[in-house]
C-alpha cells in the first residue's frame, strides 16, 4: 500500500511538472489547420511534423459567442512572461506563413489548369495582413494574449474559407492531386522559423526547470545546459527527476507536490483571467469572413 501511494505520488507530481514545462517542443503549432490532411506526430522540430496537418483534429470551425476551445486555453497558459508570448506568436506566425505558402503554391497549380483564382488570391491577401499584425505585436505587451486569441481565430476562418472555396473549384479526385503536387512544391523554407522557435522552447524549459530544481532543492546546471544545447530531451530530464523524487520521503514528495501545484494553479488563474477579460469586452471572436 505504500508503495502504491508513493507511485501515486510521483505520478502526479510528474503531471505537475509536465505543465510547469512547455509539453516538450512538438505542441503549440496547430493553430489554424492546414490546407491538406496528413498526420500528426512526432517530437523534432527539424522533421517539420509537429505542423499538425489532419485538419479532423484540429478544425478550423469558428468559436461559439467568443469561447475559447481548450486548446487555446491551454496555450495562452505560458504567455504570462514575454518569453512565452513571443513563443506562441512564433508559432502562429509560422503556421500561417506554411498556409500562405501552399496557398500560393495551390494557386499557381489553378491557374496552370486555367481556374478563376481571384477569390482565393483575397483570402491570401487578408493572410498576409495577419503576419503583419503578428510582426507588429510586442510580445512583452499586456495585449499580446488578446492579439494571438484574435489572430488565431482569423487565421483558422480563413483557412476554412480557402479549403471550401478550392472544393467549389475542383472534385475530391481533383484536390487529392492537388495536394499531391503542392507538397512536391513546398520545401524548407520555414526551417529557419522551426530553429528560432526550438531554440525559444529550449530558454522557456530551461528557465522551468531551475524553477523546478529550485522547489526541490536540489541543482543540476549541467544536465539542464545539455538539453538546452539539444544533446539530451526534455523526456530524459524529466526520468533523472523521477528517479530522484523516488528516492525522498513521502512528506517531502508531498510538499514539492504541493508547491509544484499551487504554482500551476496561480498560472491558470492567470490564463483564466486573460480569457475572462476578452470575453467581458467582447473579444477573442475573430474577424473572418462569415462562411
């Protein structure tokens, strides 16, 4: 019976830790679906799958009377410092700027095949406007959740209205081409963003993980410099953890336990209160066309 009690502790200390960090570098970029399916998998920023392209589990639907989905919520969790904002607008950033690029890559396939493109070329444009407004953001300001909420949302109407307007052009055998030939067309061009964006993922733990050491009252500089320079994962740390929480007693898992929790508490009554505050000024329902 004590060990069980012990495991259960450990185990939810290790939740405790998991949402402390930032749910490892393969979350937080399915902001505004994609304009083909796929799958989503995977852990290395290099390998470009954590772009979530399965459109089924991440749809571009509008939210209702301006409610957050989950997801959303959870995101905003870490834009309490400017660190974490600036991650979250990076994200979006790059997810919009992979759609404008196989938007523009669909449209030259179109219009190959001689198809009117107009109404797809103003979609593209108000796309182009968000990267704008996402440039023009500081991540430090006391806006940058309210800008990411709103632009998140534009992002996926608009993406919605792209895939509905191109099945208006082309049959489902059509588009399956389509698709096809715009993944031939697209490239690494946004290796540069999956860089930039890892290495901000890497600072953020980083800074988790002394908070983290902290509670517990122990130090390991070097194996945090390891991970932060891309030699070890997230998941080995956080074993190294486990095996030293095993190891103390059970008031002591107790009380970081608890401290860990109240930490993670204090950070969702902050999110809750950013959501809160959208929705009592009528915010956070996005600007997209209506569909």
């Amino acid at each position: 019976m004590k060990k069980i009690t012990n495991i259960m502790v450990v185990l939810m200390l290790m939740v405790s830790i998991a949402s402390l960090a930032l749910a490892d570098e393969e979350a937080g970029e399915n902001h505004n679906g994609e304009f083909e399916g796929g799958t989503q998998n995977g852990e290395n920023e290099t390998s470009d799958n954590n772009e979530t392209e399965n459109p089924d589990t991440n749809e571009t639907e509008e939210q209702d009377e301006g409610n957050l989905d989950n997801e959303t919520e959870e995101e905003i969790e870490i834009m309490n410092n400017s660190l974490g904002a600036e991650i979250r607008l990076l994200q979006l950033e790059k997810a919009i700027l992979k759609n404008l690029i196989k938007g523009e890559r669909a449209i030259e396939v179109l219009k190959a095949m001689e198809f009117n493109t107009s109404d797809l070329e103003s979609i593209l444009a108000e796309m182009r406007l968000l990267l704008e407004e996402i440039n023009g953001t500081d991540p430090g300001s006391n806006d940058s959740v309210r800008v990411f909420v709103e632009l998140k949302i534009e992002a996926r109407n608009l993406t919605k209205q792209f895939r509905e307007t191109v099945k208006e052009l082309l049959d489902d055998e059509k588009i399956k081409e389509l698709k096809e030939r715009i993944r031939e067309m697209v490239g690494d061009e946004l290796q540069n963003y999956s860089k930039k964006i890892r290495n901000r993922i890497r600072q953020f733990n980083r800074n988790q993980l002394h908070r983290l050491y902290g509670i517990i009252g122990e130090s390991n500089n070097s194996m945090i410099d390891e991970y932060e320079n891309g030699n070890i994962s997230l998941e080995q740390i956080k074993s190294q953890i486990c095996k030293m929480v095993n190891q103390m007693t059970k008031e002591k898992k107790y009380q970081i336990f608890s401290e860990v929790k109240e930490d993670n508490i204090r950070k969702k009554i902050k999110a809750q209160a950013s959501v809160d505050d959208m929705h009592n000024n009528g915010k956070g329902k996005g600007k997209g066309k209506p569909n």
